[in-house]
C-alpha cells in the first residue's frame, strides 16, 4: 500500500499533468454525452496519469539497458577489400 501511495503522490511532471486533465474532460463530456464507449477510452487516460503507467513517459517503451549477466560486447575487427 506503501508503494501505491509513493507512486501516485510522487514524480509528477507536464505530461503527467495534461494527461490527466485531458482524461478528467474527456470523462465528463462523455458522461454528458452517455457514451459508453468513451467513458472507457477517456478512464484509460485517467488511470495512467494517476498511477503514473503506460508508455509516456521518458523511455517507457525503449528497450531494458545491459544487464549484469549479459556478456560484453567486443571488438569487431574489418578487413578492407580492394
């Protein structure tokens, strides 16, 4: 529970902010307009704003770095062809 807390309280940024108040007008103009559909599409913004998920945000999809048990990368040698 400790953990939920820190992430929805802490590293709060621009992004973060706008998603979350695009989420929140979505959300009421889609309950205005009873449209389900969109209440679904506009509660997925609100959700990753608050839980600080999903993929935007700085390297959220780029590939995971080396890992310890990876080996390291050597040295390829070229030879030049005349």
């Amino acid at each position: 529970m400790n953990m939920l807390k820190q992430r929805i309280f802490t590293n709060w940024n621009l992004m973060r902010v706008v998603r979350l108040g695009l989420g929140l007008w979505l959300l009421v103009m889609s309950v205005q307009a009873k449209d389900v559909a969109m209440v679904f599409f506009s509660a997925f913004f609100v959700i990753t704003a608050i839980g600080g998920i999903g993929c935007c945000r700085v390297n959220g999809c780029a590939a995971p770095g080396n890992n310890k048990g990876a080996q390291p990368l050597t040295e390829i040698e070229y030879e030049e062809i005349k």
